[in-house]
C-alpha cells in the first residue's frame, strides 16, 4: 500500500520559515520524481517544485529564490525549506510521487501564513 505521508505544516508571521516533509512508503522512492504542489481556498492547485529522480530540481516563479525542495532517497523523504513566507503561501500543501504514468498523492498539510 502507498503511503504519502506529509508533516510540518503550521502558522507563521510573514518572513517566518518552515520546513515540510513527505515521508513515502509501499514504494521505490529512488525512482519516483517528487514535488510539491498546493492549493489556496478558491484556487487551483498549482506545482511549486519538484526533484527529479537524479535530483535536479524545477520551482514556481512564484517561489524561486525562496524555497529549496531536497530528497533523501536513504529515508524515502522529500523536504520543502521556505523561507521569507508571504500570505500569498498559505495554502495546503501536497506532495506528489510520479514514475511514469503512476501518481501518489499525500494528504497535505495545511500552512498559514499571518501577523
């Protein structure tokens, strides 16, 4: 059974950080690209990176400078690092795994962004 498991989600001040992670299980993680995805209440749910299996890596504009997506391929993990959060990142946040034409997706976690 796959498993997509995101976690630290939270609420931030504007120019706060947080560190999501994406824990996946029930399959050949080394394999699969991962990214990230999110979606704000009345909008579609839209890519902000992805790392491919040989780790090079693609980013929204919109994000570009101030988030940074990792893997760790040893603990079937992908990380997204954003820094200089603005409202405009609140959103729940997905991870997605793709090989080929299979697609896991996570449950998301939710990321708030507020004074």
């Amino acid at each position: 059974q796959v498993q997509l498991v995101e976690s630290g989600g939270g609420s931030v001040q504007p120019g706060g950080s947080l560190i999501l992670s994406c824990a996946a299980s029930g399959i050949i993680f080394s394999r699969y690209t991962m990214a990230w995805y999110r979606q704000a209440p009345g909008k579609q749910r839209e890519i902000v990176a992805s790392i491919t299996t040989g780790g090079s890596t693609n980013y929204a504009d919109s994000v570009k400078g101030r988030f940074t997506i990792s893997r760790d391929n040893a603990k079937n993990t992908v990380y997204l690092q954003m820094n200089s959060l603005k409202p405009d990142d609140a959103a729940v946040y997905y991870c997605r795994a793709r090989f080929n034409n299979e697609y896991y997706w996570g449950q998301g976690t939710s990321v708030t962004v507020s004074s």
